[in-house]
C-alpha cells in the first residue's frame, strides 16, 4: 500500500504541472475532491510552485508583438454550459468531463455481477465506470501499462490493501491482483486505462472469477 500512495503522490505532482493527460487529470481532480489530505497536499505543492516561479528570472519573447497579435486576433475558445446537477453522486472533476449523472448511464453487463459504462475509448486510453456487486472478485490480472481507478463508492482489496471511497488504485506492469468488492455494499468505481490488461492465475480459479462464483 505504500508504494501505491508514493505513485498516488507523484500524480498529484504532475497534476499541480498540469502535465496529466486529460482522463487522469479527472480522476486525480475528483480524488482531490474526496480526499481533503490529499487536497492538502496539492495546496502545499501549489505554492511550492508559485515560490519558485516568482524567483525565476524572467526570459524575453522573441517578436513579441508579432505574437501579441496573433493571440488577439485569433477565435475565441467555444464556450461550454455544463449541465447542473443536484444532489449528484459523483465529484464536479469527473461530471463535467463525463457531461452526465449516474442516473443517466446506461450501464451493460460485462460479467455477472459486473457492469461497466464505457466513457470514451481510444487507442491511447479508456475510461469507463465499473460497478460491482458486494463480495464479487474480479479475475485476476496483470498489466500491460497504468490503470488508475477511483473507487466512487463501496470498497474494494486485494493483497495490497483496503481501497475505500475516495482512494485510488495505482496498478503497472508490476502489478498483478485480484481486486475483489466489500461484502458491505456494491463497489463503483471510475477507471483510466491506458493498456490493456491480462488475465493470470489458475485456470479453475479463472473460469470461477469470469462466472461469479
């Protein structure tokens, strides 16, 4: 678990540089969000940031007015007027970037017991919600590069440690686990998938996992 919240640290880092590819940016936002230590630490490496830009000498633009005008004479960005939701389960970060609320996702059965929603899906990345029932375990897997997942609601572990509400799972090529939900309710989640996954384990162990049991 520990080695999880130093990984979980360095993204926050890159998520104060703003160097985060727009999905992780969501998640870490939203986890910021739910975590108030966290979001404490983002405040703490924001100043850091400010101190250091201010003692940063400044460094002159090469034909300054040349690119002075072509910021003002170029279109301004296209406004966007994000929906208003009340009482909303999921975190401003993660509602605005989905452009909708839970009770609008239509969800699809992956697995038994297992639902997901497939938010955007590329070759660089996919994010999806994941909702699964009380006490099932995921198939266990590896991966082939960065999985980051919110977990929204409910809890989940694996050999590493309790996931609750709020946390995020930091998983890579290091990583192989069998995720499985807490038995106190279900467990939704919001994943970023930049590379696939690939099942591992015994085979009887596997078929039991795909099938619910």
């Amino acid at each position: 678990m520990l080695q999880n919240l130093e990984r979980l640290d360095l993204l926050i880092a890159h998520y104060v540089s703003g160097s985060l590819p727009e999905p992780a940016h969501v998640l870490v936002g939203s986890h910021l969000e739910m975590h108030s230590p966290s979001a404490k630490l983002a405040g703490v490496m924001e100043e850091y940031a400010g101190d250091a830009l201010n003692i940063t000498p400044p460094v002159a633009l090469s034909d300054a007015k040349r690119r002075l005008a072509e910021i003002l004479a170029s279109a301004p960005p296209p406004e966007h007027r994000p929906r208003i939701f009340e009482k909303s389960r999921l975190p401003a970060s993660l509602r605005a970037y989905v452009g909708a609320d839970l009770a609008d996702i239509r969800w699809k059965t992956k697995l038994p017991g297992l639902r997901h929603h497939v938010i955007e899906k590329s070759k660089e990345v996919e994010t999806s919600f994941l909702w699964v029932r009380p006490g099932r375990a995921l198939p266990q897997h590896g991966h082939h590069g960065l999985e980051l997942t919110l977990v929204l609601e409910g809890e989940f572990h694996d050999h590493r440690g309790n996931f609750g509400e709020g946390d995020v799972s930091v998983a890579d090529e290091m990583l192989d686990h069998r995720p499985i939900a807490g038995k106190r309710g279900p467990c939704l989640c919001f994943s970023v998938l930049f590379a696939p996954i690939a099942l591992s384990g015994s085979t009887l162990r596997l078929l039991g996992d795909i099938i619910g049991l």
